[in-house]
C-alpha cells in the first residue's frame, strides 16, 4: 500500500486519490512532492538536533570534526528510528500472540 | 445590456478547446511549489535565528554590540554548513538503504 521504504513512508494510495482526485498528474505530483517534504522536514530537524550536540562555538568555518560528528549523527539518528520501528514490532507480535491466548 | 453579459459570460465559460473555463493543473502545482520553498525558507530562518540567539546572545543589553553581530553572521554560516552537510548525509543514507533493498 504505502511505497518507498526507508525513512520515508509516502501517503496511503487512498488519501492521495482524495487530495488529487481523478487527475493523475496531479496525484502524482502531491506524492513527490510529500515525499520530498518529508525530506526537508527531516533534515531541518537533524540539522537541529545534531547542532546541539556537534556545534561548540561557531567559527569561521565547519570543521571537519564538526563535520563528522554531523554525519554520524544522520546515520545514528536513522538507526534510532529503525530501532525503535523493530523493537516495537516485536514487542506488538508478542503481545499479541499473549493476548490471544488469553481472550475467551 | 443582457446580450453583453451573456456574450462575456459565453465567452468564459462557453468557448470550447482544451482551457475552456477550467483551471490549469501546471499553473497550480508551480504556485504550489513556490509556497512550498517559501514554508522551507521560513522554517530554516526560524530554526537559524533560535539557535543563534542561543549561541550568540548572554544576557540581553540595549542593543547588538559588535561582537553579537560577528557571531551571529558567523553563526548563520555555520548553521547553513551544517543544514547542507545534514542534507547530504540524510541522502547517502536513504540511496544506501534503497541499494539494500
């Protein structure tokens, strides 16, 4: 249902037939254009939360210890989220295998 | 009078081809790409202006000295160093997860 995988979900097919109704082009546009979205929105947060963490007191220009604790940053981030999309996918199955056996 | 009105509202609505009285689908989505740069714009200078404030600004005096100012032009830089660098790792990352896929 939901395509592109990854840190972008782009809308369920329904709701991008709701906003473009019939027109394909149109349809075809507010998904890229959401999925770019999703992009920025991403970055302007990253962007925010690694300058805490990566920035002292700014110089004349990044350097590249700078640099590199941003780029590391990116990629933990994203392994946070996926960390956190898989525990919790496990912790549902089990729950709801639990709960089946106890509902009667 | 009423043959003026109508022949306008004719001529609107009435004449065929492929525009018509219809809107154009390629009009709307350039306008809405350009709303969608400035609500870009607009956060980035949000974002930049809270976290430079922060870095740049002790305790608020009656004006900007020099030395605020310097900072908080360096600051703005650095900030759009970063969004860049942010942006590109951001995309490595997801064409590596694609090529994974």
């Amino acid at each position: 249902r939901s395509r592109g995988g990854g840190a972008g979900r782009v809308m369920d097919a329904p709701s991008a037939a709701g906003l473009g109704g019939a027109d394909p082009q149109l349809q075809r546009f507010i998904e890229v254009e959401t999925q770019k979205q999703r992009f920025q929105q991403l970055v302007h947060q990253m962007t925010e939360l690694c300058w805490e963490k990566c920035m002292d007191k700014p110089g004349p220009k990044l350097d590249s210890r700078a640099e590199t604790c941003f780029v590391n940053c990116v990629e933990r981030f994203i392994d946070t989220s996926q960390f956190i999309l898989n525990r919790l996918e496990q912790t549902q199955k089990s729950k709801s295998a639990f709960s089946e056996s106890l509902s009667d | 009078m009423e043959s003026g009105f109508g022949s306008d509202f004719g001529s609107d609505f009435g004449s065929g081809g492929s525009g018509g009285g219809k809107l154009d689908p390629g009009l709307i989505m350039e306008q809405v790409k350009v709303q969608i740069a400035v609500a870009n714009a607009q956060e980035l200078l949000q974002r930049m202006t809270d976290k430079c404030f922060r870095k740049c600004i002790g305790k608020p005096g009656g004006s900007l000295d020099n030395a605020e100012q310097k900072c908080i032009a360096m600051c703005m830089d650095r900030y759009m160093d970063s969004w860049n660098t942010v942006s590109r790792a951001y995309n490595s990352r997801l064409q590596r997860e694609r090529a994974n896929m």
